[in-house]
C-alpha cells in the first residue's frame, strides 16, 4: 500500500478568496474525488485548526493506493487535475511524501 501526503500552505488572499475559503474549496474539490478517481482507496483532506501556530500548513491530503503505478493513475485523472489547477493558484509553497505501509 502507498500513503501519500501532501501539505499546502495558502496565500493570504488569492483568486478573490480568502485563505478560509481557499481551504474549504480544496477540501471539497479533493474529497469529491472519492468514487470518482478509480485508483484511489481512501482519501482524508484537513485544515489547519486555527488555534495553532501560524507557521502551520494550511491544508493536508492524506490518500491510501493499492500501488505506485495507482497513485501515478490518479495524479493525471481528469478530475484530480481540474482540482490541482484551483489549487496551484492559491498555494504558496507544498510538501509532499509518498511511503510504503
């Protein structure tokens, strides 16, 4: 099995939202992909609890995939792609680890 994390730090203010809103539009654009990217076993999209430190990330993916060859299927999906285009124009900087468990 493949875990992959991916965590994002926002820009204050992009694409006339703020950082707030910016968040909950990438969690509900990633867990609208459960059921609909074929390859992808489980899928959990947090944000940030906003009574912790500020230099926090703003946002965290963490998927489940049976193999690398799926989570390489579920990075060109179509609708994993319409998702990472909001996405790009609202994050400032991305960490990302995939591991085997």
């Amino acid at each position: 099995m493949i875990r992959h994390i991916v965590m994002w730090k926002l820009k204050a203010e992009a694409e006339g939202k703020t950082k707030k809103e910016n968040a909950l539009i990438i969690k509900e654009s990633l867990e609208a992909l459960n059921g609909v990217a074929p390859t992808l076993v489980d899928i959990e999209v947090g944000i940030n609890h906003p009574e912790t430190p500020e230099s926090n990330y703003d946002v965290v993916l963490n998927c489940t995939f049976n193999t690398v060859s799926d989570l390489n299927e579920y990075q060109v999906h179509p609708a994993h792609q319409a998702a990472a285009v909001y996405i790009k124009k609202v994050v400032e900087a991305r960490v990302c680890v995939d591991y085997d468990f």
